[in-house]
C-alpha cells in the first residue's frame, strides 16, 4: 500500500541526516508482518533478490529489460557514472556510530550497495547516469502497543540534473502501475513461504 511521504519523514530514521538533500519519491507498507526483531530477516530476503526488481511479474521483466537494453545503448550504466565516480558513496557521509555499525549486504540481482544496518533501519543506494538512488526499510510497529511489526520501505532520489527529473518524471507512471505493485506481490509472497505457520 502506497502511503504519505509523512509516514516516512515523521519518523527519526537517520537517513534524514545523512541524505537531507535527497527527495523522497515514494513510500510504500511492505506485507511483512512480524515481531520487533524481524528486519533482518527482511534484509536478507532483499539481499537475496526477493526486493529486486526482477519480479516473478513477466511485465515487470520486460520493463526491466528494455530499461537495462537502453542503459546500455545509451551508457548509462557504466561505472565511471556510478557509486564513487560520477558521485561518492553516502557512507562518506555517516557519523562515526553508523559508520562502525554493520554495513548491511548488499543485493545479488540488483545494483545496490548497503550503506548501514540498524535493528529498525536499512539504507541501499545506487547510481548512474540518470540518478543517485536511495532505499530505505524502516520496520515500524502497525499500531502502538500491538507488538506486530511491518516494513516501510521509502525511495529517495536525487536526479542528474534536467535529464534526471525528466527520466525520473518518464517512469513514474510505469513504476506506480507496474513494478511497485508486482514487487509488494513478490515480497509478501516470499515472507509468507519463509514464516513458520503462515500460509
């Protein structure tokens, strides 16, 4: 479920401190019901490609396609346009008690690089030609005292300049319809299999 950006900036995630220049493009509640202790579960489960965008949604795979194909023609994956070439990784940004936490792993099937692990909070980020990326999963409780827990997962974005807004403008629609909700299906589908007594 697609939610305000307020349930993201609300909260005292540290993301805000590291990356205030960033601007929050979505924030989606993820179909991960658990305990208090369960994000690394869910970190796991992205690192492992569950999160990637290579859903099991055959749309989705051709969405992905085509973008990787033109990212190619157009070079816009190239590494001299990436994480510490064309911009410096965020951990250059973190203060010493995040910067001697765990890093967090990173995803096998998408390019993401961890940035820092908490017990409530993952940051990945990204980049290319278009844009510097974010990821966040945040694991909040669904309601005070209910001791159930789920993850928020918020996209954080700063464009390559006018090309980038008009890129990131172009496939939004795409992201709305499309991606974003086949991959909720696919992490809700692959948290249900991985917990004991669900169906």
């Amino acid at each position: 479920m697609r939610l305000p950006g307020t349930a993201h900036t609300s909260r005292p995630w540290r993301i805000h401190e590291i990356a205030p220049d960033f601007h929050l493009e979505d924030v989606w509640a993820l179909p991960t019901p658990g305990g208090p202790d369960d994000l690394d579960r869910l970190v796991d489960q992205f690192a492992d490609g569950a999160g990637a965008p290579m859903s099991d949604s055959p749309v989705v795979r051709l969405l992905f396609a085509i973008r990787w194909k033109l990212g190619g023609l157009l070079g816009w994956d190239k590494p001299d346009t990436g994480l510490g070439a064309r911009v410096p990784t965020l951990r250059d940004r973190l203060p010493a008690d995040l910067r001697d936490a765990p890093r967090g792993p990173d995803t096998r099937s998408a390019p993401f690089r961890s940035v820092y692990r908490l017990h409530d909070e993952w940051t990945a980020e990204m980049a290319n030609r278009t844009v510097h990326g974010v990821l966040h999963l945040g694991w909040v409780e669904t309601s005070p005292g209910s001791g159930t827990y789920h993850a928020q997962m918020a996209v954080l974005v700063k464009p390559n300049g006018p090309f980038g807004r008009l890129y990131m403008a172009a496939i939004k629609p795409f992201r709305h319809l499309g991606v974003y909700p086949a991959l909720l299906r696919s992490i809700g589908q692959r948290w249900r299999a991985d917990t004991p007594g669900s169906r």
